[in-house]
C-alpha cells in the first residue's frame, strides 16, 4: 500500500476510509493533498475488496478551507499569466476524481466546507455533515471564478444566491436546499456515516458500479461536462479581468499578509450581513 504524508488512508469491511490530514491549515487543499487524494482515490477504485469510499477532514474544525492561499500566494502562475488558465484546468481535474471513481465516494462533512473543498465535495455522490458544519462559496467574496461550476446541477436556482452573495449557511440551511443529504449530531457523525457506508458495501459491486455510471450518465447526457467546462472558461476571463475589488484585496495580502486582506474584505459586507 502507498504511503502518503498528507492524508490517512485505510480500508476496513469493504470501506476505504481517505482522511485529509492537515488540520493545522484547516486541511487546505495543498498541491501534494490535491495529488496524494487523487492516487488514493484511484487506489480505492482498483482494490477490489473496496466498494465505498469516504473522505473526511482531520482535526474535527474542517472538512477542508479550500485550496491552500498561502501556497498559490507563493508559487506558481498569477492572475494574468497566460498559464493562469493550465492551472484551473488541474483543479478541474482534481475535482473529477470523486466523479470519475467508479465506486460511490461520500464525502463526512464536520466543520467548514468551503471554496475549492466545497467544489470538490459537490463532485462526490453523497455528503453528510455534522450539526457544526459551515459551507459558502467564498470565490465571489474574493472576486474570484469557480474553478468546478457543479453547485447550479444540485441545487438547481438556489445555487444563485450562494453564488451571488458567497454566503457562509450553516448545516441546517445545506440540508434545507439539498447541498447534504443528512446532518449528524458532531459526535455522532462518523459512526453514523460509517454505518450508511458498511451497509451500502453489502450491495454487489457490480451494482453499485453499474448503477453509478448510469447516474452519472444521466447528468452528462444533459451535458455537465460541457458546463462544466464553459464554467472553467468563464472562471478563467473573471480571474484574469483584473476587478478593482480584486487588486485592492491582492495588494493588502502582499503588503500586510493574508489576514489583514480577509480583514478587509469582510468589512465590505459586514453592515449587509
């Protein structure tokens, strides 16, 4: 079995559990997290005594904040480099690996949810949470694209006023207008999940994988694929716009640091809140 440094992962009764394990960064979703999850997710796909996968976050706070901003901020290609746009196209990527899993993968939701993590957990089959967990799409609070467009194909018109607004809901609220599918008390939610998954296991695996494909043909036969990759476009042209709400947050991180920026920007919409 492979080893990794930034996620746990083991298989028991038929269950691969994957666990981002980085708590100390609230499980930011780094380069080498992006990449170990999707080799630990292919290696669950080709263990055939595995037939559910679930993915969690360490550390009780968060599931993941998003993608790591301390690591973009220090690496790599920036708003506008024409490269800008191969590196959305690999968290795109990222984001398909749940999808493309032939085995249903649950993401087990406690604590914050947000961004990049919530794209990805989206592109997951099912998601639970615990009672404590937070989700917002935090891109437009950041004059920033959404990199994985999937919200619009769940939530269907209540997707445009998370969208619009970047709004933080609580676990109540995710329930309400379907982003997760059950809410847990906190210290119940992993024997819980556990439960749903071990039972879900008992079916044969040529079921769960036959009935899988056929799901998620009928979403790419109504054309997510295509969306999803105008979406990347789309995500690409805001990003490299150059909004002023964007080069004012840029320039505060650059010349204070990250939390004097995020400071910033929640004074923009605290007297709306």
């Amino acid at each position: 079995m492979a080893s990794y440094e930034t996620l746990i992962y083991a298989v028991d009764d038929r269950v691969a559990s994957i666990t981002l394990n980085r708590p100390e960064r609230m499980n930011a979703l780094s380069l080498q997290l992006c990449g170990e999850l999707t080799a630990a997710l292919a290696s669950a796909d080709a263990d055939p005594e595995v037939r559910v996968v679930v993915i969690s976050g360490a550390g009780g706070k968060a599931f993941s904040a998003g993608y790591d901003m301390k690591e973009s901020a220090g690496q790599g290609p920036r708003r506008p480099d024409p490269a800008w746009r191969d590196r959305l196209h690999r968290d795109l990527r990222f984001c398909y690996a749940p999808w493309e899993c032939s085995k249903p993968v649950i993401a087990m939701i406690d604590g914050y949810c947000l961004a990049g993590a919530l794209e990805f957990a989206q592109m997951c089959d099912i998601r639970y949470c615990s009672d404590t967990s937070k989700f917002g799409v935090l891109e437009t609070r950041f004059a920033a694209g959404i990199v994985t467009m999937i919200m619009p194909w769940i939530l269907g018109p209540a997707s445009r006023e998370l969208i619009y607004t970047g709004d933080t809901i609580d676990a109540a609220e995710a329930l309400r207008v379907g982003l997760v599918t059950r809410v847990y008390p906190k210290a119940t939610l992993h024997a819980e999940v556990m439960k749903i998954a071990k039972r879900m296991s008992r079916a044969a695996l040529e079921c769960l994988v036959w009935n899988k494909r056929a799901i998620n043909q009928s979403f790419e036969a109504r054309g997510l694929r295509s969306a999803l990759a105008y979406g990347l476009e789309a995500c690409t042209q805001l990003d490299c716009s150059g909004a002023p709400e964007y080069r004012q947050f840029d320039a505060i991180r650059r010349d204070k640091g990250l939390t004097e920026a995020i400071r910033w920007r929640d004074a923009q919409f605290a007297p709306y809140e």
